[in-house]
C-alpha cells in the first residue's frame, strides 16, 4: 500500500465500514425475531426503498444529477414482475428478477440517451416528463396494465422454488421473504459501496464536481453518466422488482411524479452527500409515512414543507448533522 | 523538432478575429511564454490546441498528426494537457484524489467500476510522487477546495501533468498569488517540466516571470502573432515593448 | 374546410394558453436564471381562484361581473409569487442549483396539497361564463365564441409583453439585469426588486393562462404539472429565456398536439416528446435560445 493512503471524502475504508456494516447487519436478521409481523414486514418496505434510494443516490450525491423521475424504473421493475405473472405464468422470485433487470436496463438505456446529454434543470424535468409519459402509458394500456385496478401479484417462489408461499402468508413475508430482502439489500449496498469507491466511483464525482477539468483529464463525459443512469435505474427497477410482493399488488401511482418525490425526499432526509443517507432516510421514510397517513391526507403537504425546511437548514440531511454533531462533540469533549 | 504547428488558425467570435490566421509553433522540450494584452487572442489560441474551442479555419498539427477535428478525449491521448486560468479542481476530492483520478482516467482504469480504486496501489504511488515533485505532499488528504490559491494553482499544474503529456499549456500559473510565492511556484513547475522534457506553453501576464524562465517568447495582439523569439530578442522589439508597454503588469 | 379552421382554432387556444405559462417561465429564467418548478402551480392556483370567484363567490352573477372577477386568478397567482420570491427563492441563488430545484420542487408539492385543502379533490368548474358567450358560426360547424376571447387575451398578452420589455423603461432594467446582474447592479439597479418584480409577472402570466382557460374546462389536481410538463416541452422547442421561443414553441404544441388528438390519441403526448427530444438533439438551445 503507499505511504499516502487514498482519502476519498465521507467514504472510509472497507476495515471501517465492514465495522459499522457488519453489526446492523446482524441486528437486522434479529428482527423476524424479535418484532412482530408486521414490525418486520414494514422494516422490508423500508429495506426495498432504501435500494431504490442508494440507486437513485449514485445520480444526485455522486454525479450531480437530480432525478425527478425515479419512479418510473421502480414502475418498470414492479410491472415487468406484475407482466410475467399476468403473461407467462411466472412464480419465481429470481426469474422476477432478471426480468426487472432486464426491463430496467432497456428502458433506462434509452431515457438515460436522452436525458444524460443535459444537466441540472432540462435533465431534471427531462426525467419528470418521460415518467409521465409512462404514466400516462399504464393508464392508457390499460388492457395490459390493468389500468386504475393495477395487476395483482401472488406470493412468489424463493430460492428457485426452495421456498414457497404456501401456507400463511403473513409469516411468509414476515420470514422468508424478509430474509430474502435483507439478503438483496446487502448485496446491493455491499455492490453500491464497490462502485462509489471504484475508480469509475471517483471519475462520477470529477463530473459532478467539474464538469470541463473532467473532460479535460479525459474523462468522456456523457457516457460516464449514462453508465450512472443505466446502474441508477436498475437499481431502482430492483427495489420495484422487491416491492411487488410485498405489496400484492402494483397500480399506476407507483409511476406518478408523486412518487419520484418520495424518493428525492428521502435521499434529501437522510442526507445526499453520504453513502448511508439515503439508507436512513429510506427507513424513517417509511415509518414516517405509515404513522402520518394514519393522521392526515395532506401528505404532501408535510413532505414539502420538511423538504423546503431540510433545504432551508439542514442541507446535509439526517446522516450529515449527526456527523457534525458528533465532531462537535468530540471537539468538546477532547478540548 | 516541431511539437506542435498551427497553420492559419482561425476562431471568429461574433465579427471579432479572436485568432487571426495564426502560424504557432512550440519546439520540443522548451518552455515558451505567450504573453499579450487582454483580449490578444492567447487563450483562445489555447483554447482552440486543446479542444474546448473549435477552429473555424486552419490546422493543428501535433507530432505530425493532425488534431485540428480531435475531440479533448483524443487530444489528451495525443499527448496535450492543460491547466485553467481560473483553477479548475474537483473541490470536493482531496488532492490526493484529484492527481490519483487523473491518473486512473489516463490509463483507462475509470471504466472499472467492479472494483475498488483503493487496491490499485501503483496508481496512488504516482500520485503520491507527483504531489511530492510539485511539493503539495503535506496537502495530500486536504480537500482541494480548502488548500490555499498559490497551493491551487500548483496543484492544477500537478493534475494537467499527470496526464504524462508532451506538451502542456499552463494559462496564467501565478495570477491571483502574491508576488512571494510566484517565484517558488515558477521554479517548481519549470524544474519539474525540464527535468522530464515535456515541453510547456505558459501563458503570462507577469513579465518578470516571462523573462525569467522561458526559452522563448511569442507575443500575440488583436489576434495575430506579434513577434516570436528568444527573450532578448523580444526585449529589444520595438513593436513589443511599444503595444505591450502600460498594458501589462511589472512587478 | 371548416373541421379544418376548427382544428386551427383549437391549435390556437391551446397555444394560447402555452405563451402565457411557458413566457412566464421563460421570463423568469431569462431574468433570474432560475426555474420554478412549481410554475405549473401557478397556473393551477390561477384556475382555480378564478373558478371559485366565478364558479361559486359569484355564481349567478351577470356576465359583466364575471368577467371583471375572471383576472383574479391571475392577480392571486401574482401576489402568491410576490411573496414566494423573497422567502423562498432568494435565499438559494448563492447556493448550489440542486438546492434551488429541491426547494421549488417542495413548494409543487406544497401547492398541490394547499390546492386540495381550501378547494377539495374534485374538480372546480365555473362554465356559466363560458356558455354565456354562446358559438359563433364558423362554416357549417359552430365554435364557442368564449376560446376567441382566450386567443384575443393570448395575442393581446404576446404584443403587451414585447412591448413591455422593448419599448418600456423597466423593459431596459429588465434586459440589462439578464444580460449582466452585476453590471446592472453596479450601475445602481435595485437587482432584488427586478428579481420580484420579474418573478411576480412570470406567476401572473402563469395565472392568468389558468384564469382565462378555466371556464372552459375545470381546475383539476393535477393539472399543474401537467402544464408544468407541456410548458417545458415549449420551452425546449423555443429556447429557455426568449419570449419569441415561447411564442413560436406554444405555436407549434398548440398545432402538434391538435393533430396528435386527431389522428394519434394514445401516442398524442410521446408525439410530443419526440419532437422536443429532436429539437434538443439539433438544436439545443432551442430555436431561438442563447447557447
């Protein structure tokens, strides 16, 4: 190793991270054990939104790109599982999988042609319009997508058909499909965290920080972040991909602008310029959203004003003020 | 040996000749000065060499080849590199990762995102050498955007040479840093480009700095090469010192 | 013939309608350099304050009323975006664009539940104005006389706006506060009151595009960003912060999309898209936008 060790900002060495990683890891397969059903099953929800937050994360906190249109690749995910139940009598997980991956890569390649040629404002209602247009597509189809009604989507099959749904189906989700998100979800941050701190990882963050020195040091600038939207939207597709059967059933809205600003919100909440962010936010996203449904219908209204007070003074979201609390701290407590 | 020759090099702006049939020619293994009043058409001309600008006439030949339709990615490939006037940093990287992203880009390794850019450790001993050679090493995990300007310009000299160019374009390496440190800042760059042979064309407004360390000076005005040649040559010109005198600054 | 001339006239209603939101934006950006994502609201804001004055305030009210009350949309979408300017906007013009966008993107979501709360989920309609106004004959058809006031407004708003800012004095403050904000401010212009008075008229065109199309069809949830979506398209084909580009883009979706209606319902918005899409891919600072 050289003398220098490489210092890449807020993201630290893989010793120290697998410290922080490994335990909450090993909390989070104690909670089918520990917590009730539906304590567990609305944890999932929260670890399928926080893989579509770190996908989505990849463009905002690491390219410099605002997405307001992630919710048509959870879409495509959610209904290209929905369609191959409907159309080819599919009931595997994993085959659900590839097909999610296998839409989102065509769908994103193409928006990501698009809309990668243009940043910030065009880019992001550029990603806001096509999400609409996809939208619009579901109702339209409707004798495909099932329109307002949505497409419902029986308990899969696990682990190549291992594990079935049959029997009760609360302590399937509760447990084995639990398991299975927990699982996907480490997978995919263990691989997000690999391509954040790859040299592609570092050139995404030389574009985002500098557009013209990037080129400048020979870095081709569009495709870099048309390989980010690519990565970003399948991620995304996944999370949809995830969700699905949690969920039982996939409707239009997931595709809504509405939705594409969930998504931004909990980035934001949980704070956009760290890895574990939109993790965070994801998960108090989710317990935020299931206790205030309950209390009011003007959702959007909360979202936005914590949104505009987050931008307003607290930029760096959850995870960034609880650093700057901690250094404060710790400058305290040493000095 | 000729780097690098333009031939009729043309760049409109508007009804303005930024660069005006324009016959420039940097040897190998010399350090040259571009020096000009604002507005003479030197950044343009750099501009247009390393391909942010494209010519709307002449040629780029650069070891013979010609560049002239080269996108920047072909350029650097070629051999050119260049630093900003205003410094032009990933403010947000450390320095450290601003010479090691430069060097991971320059050998292709950005396209690897599978792997993780902390096990590649030849790439962060070059970097670390180059930090040392431009004596930037103490600021090695300091973000870039914090370190000091005269630290900046250095560094943004540093990154444009760890492309392992032929030749690289500095454009104005000591504006904006007090007259102290010009000259360490200067001498670090002129020892580092001499030592590897590389060949630099420094743009300056500083005529102690121009006289001090170039082998060769061109002048430019309203977009057209004034005169071309050594610096006591260019000192005894009339045409130089009379359109260049009160224009630019002595310190 | 006249299913022809009909199909014109619907072209020019919508793109009527198109100026006044996509000028409003373009304006706004042109001035300040900043896009208001919530502009869409605005426009639904002034649909649906102008369908409550007409629609129910003053319902059964002569057709002279209403039509002094039909501005108020534009007038509440004005003030609304006086006030928006100052506490909102302005403290992220130092700050990094994400910031900007993040907040305006909080104020749509804002907007829309606000909407929602004082006007409920249904939709607002105020058509008594609208059929008062009766159809004119046109050939053998007839077509509502009400959609020649709101191309009238839209033409009317085109010359009034040009000459605004070409031939006024504050249209020089304007221009000169776009072009350079720190030599207009260096030469004595009050750059934060151009930038509120610019805001407040981008909001009032806004506005007023919802105020004067809502008789003819009802405010709706939704329907801002919807607009928000089409106006962008506009702007995209005519170049973002050039009046004659809203203009000249409104033109061309108001006709495209009559065609697309026509012959090509389902794919009518993808049409769209494709055009904007061709257009940012020759041309990308739009037709008449400055690169």
């Amino acid at each position: 190793m050289s003398t220098l060790a490489p210092a890449l900002q807020q993201i630290g060495s893989t010793a120290q991270t697998l410290r922080v990683a490994v335990p909450i890891a090993a909390l989070l397969a104690l909670v089918p054990l520990v917590l009730p059903p539906y304590g567990a099953i609305l944890l999932a929800y929260g670890l399928v939104m926080a893989i579509g937050a770190l996908g989505f994360n990849l463009l905002l906190g690491y390219t410099g790109l605002l997405s307001f249109g992630h919710s048509a690749y959870f879409g495509v995910g959610a209904y290209a599982v929905a369609l191959m139940v409907k159309y080819l009598k599919v009931g595997s997980m994993e085959l659900f999988l590839v097909g999610a991956i296998a839409a989102s890569v065509l769908i994103t390649a193409l928006f990501g042609v698009v809309c990668v040629r243009y940043t910030r404002i065009f880019f992001g209602i550029l990603t806001l319009a096509l999400s609409q247009v996809l939208w619009s597509l579901a109702f339209k189809f409707f004798w495909v997508t099932g329109g307002t009604d949505g497409l419902r989507v029986p308990t899969p099959s696990l682990f190549g058909g291992l594990v079935t749904g049959a029997g009760d189906k609360t302590a399937f989700m509760s447990h084995a499909y639990y398991y299975y998100v927990l699982i996907m979800f480490c997978a995919c941050a263990a691989l997000m965290w690999v391509i954040v701190n790859s040299p592609f990882g570092m050139a995404l963050q030389a574009i985002r920080d500098n557009e013209t020195r990037a080129e400048f040091v020979g870095v081709r600038i569009w495709r870099y972040r048309w390989v980010a939207f690519l990565v970003s939207g399948v991620f995304t597709g996944l999370a949809g991909a995830l969700w699905v059967p949690l969920n039982g059933l996939t409707t239009p809205d997931i595709m809504h602008w509405t939705f594409s600003g969930e998504i931004v919100f909990m980035t934001v909440l949980g704070g956009f310029r760290s890895f574990a962010g939109p993790i965070i936010g994801a998960i108090v996203f989710n317990y935020l959203k299931t206790y205030a449904i309950g209390y009011t219908v003007y959702w959007q209204l909360l979202l936005g004003t914590v949104l505009v007070v987050l931008v307003l003074s607290l930029p760096t979201g959850i995870v960034g003020t609880a650093g700057k609390l901690a250094a404060k701290f710790r400058a305290r407590s040493s000095g | 040996m000729s780097l690098l020759v333009t031939k009729d090099l043309v760049k409109w702006f508007g009804d303005t000749h930024a660069v005006d049939h324009v016959n420039f020619t940097v040897r190998d293994s010399e350090v040259l000065a571009l020096i000009g009043s604002n507005g003479a058409g030197k950044t343009t001309l750099v501009n247009l060499i390393s391909g942010l600008f494209r010519p709307d006439g002449g040629q780029i030949l650069f070891r013979d080849a010609d560049v002239t339709h080269q996108s920047v990615h072909g350029r650097i490939k070629a051999g050119i590199a260049r630093s900003f006037q205003l410094v032009n940093l990933f403010d947000q990287l450390s320095a450290l990762d601003n010479v090691a992203l430069t060097i991971f880009s320059r050998d292709g390794k950005t396209r690897n995102l599978a792997t993780l850019a902390s096990g590649d450790s030849a790439v962060w001993d070059e970097a670390a050498d180059i930090l040392r050679l431009f004596g930037l090493e103490a600021k090695a995990r300091m973000l870039a955007g914090g370190v000091s300007q005269g630290e900046r310009k250095l560094l943004d000299v540093a990154v444009a040479y760890a492309l392992r160019p032929k030749l690289l374009f500095l454009d104005e390496p000591t504006s904006g840093v007090s007259t102290r440190e010009k000259a360490p800042i200067m001498d670090t760059i002129t020892s580092v480009v001499r030592s590897t042979g590389i060949s630099a064309a420094i743009i300056e407004h500083d005529m102690d700095v121009v006289f001090n360390y170039s082998d060769r000076i061109v002048a430019m005005h309203q977009g057209t090469i004034l005169a071309d040649g050594t610096p006591d040559e260019i000192r005894r010109n009339e045409a130089v010192t009379t359109t260049l005198i009160g224009t630019t600054e002595t310190r | 013939m006249d299913v022809l001339l009909i199909h014109l006239l619907n072209s020019l209603l919508y793109a009527s309608v198109l100026f006044l939101i996509a000028g409003g934006l373009s304006l706004i950006y042109g001035v300040m350099r900043i896009v208001n994502l919530a502009h869409g609201n605005l426009y639904a804001f002034g649909a649906y304050v102008t369908a409550w004055a007409i629609g129910t305030v003053a319902a059964g009210a002569s057709v002279p009323v209403l039509l002094v009350l039909l501005p108020a949309g534009a007038l509440a979408a004005a003030i609304l975006g006086a006030v928006l300017e100052p506490t909102l906007l302005r403290p992220f013009y130092k700050r990094a664009e994400e910031y900007q966008l993040l907040c305006t993107f909080g104020l749509l979501m804002i907007l829309e539940d606000l909407m929602r709360f004082i006007w409920g989920p249904y939709p607002l309609s105020a058509s008594t104005l609208f059929e008062s106004f009766g159809s004119l004959p046109v050939g053998e058809s007839i077509y509502p006389t009400y959609n020649f006031l709101v191309i009238g407004v839209g033409a009317a708003a085109a010359i009034f706006l040009w000459a605004f800012v070409y031939r006024t004095k504050f249209g020089v403050v304007l221009r000169a506060t776009s072009q350079n904000m720190r030599m207009a401010s260096a030469l004595g212009v009050n750059v934060n009151r151009v930038y509120v008075q610019a805001f407040t008229l981008g909001c009032f065109m806004a506005g007023l595009g919802g105020a004067i199309i809502v008789p003819g069809q009802s405010a709706v949830l939704g329907m801002g960003v919807d607009a928000l979506v089409l106006a962008f398209i506009v702007v995209v084909i005519g170049g973002l912060g050039s009046l004659e580009g809203a203009l000249v883009g409104a033109l061309i979706v108001g006709f495209v999309r009559e065609a697309g209606i026509t012959w090509f319902a389902e794919i009518e918005l993808a049409v769209l898209y494709l055009i904007a899409a061709l257009v940012l891919l020759v041309r990308p600072a739009g037709l008449f936008g400055r690169p």
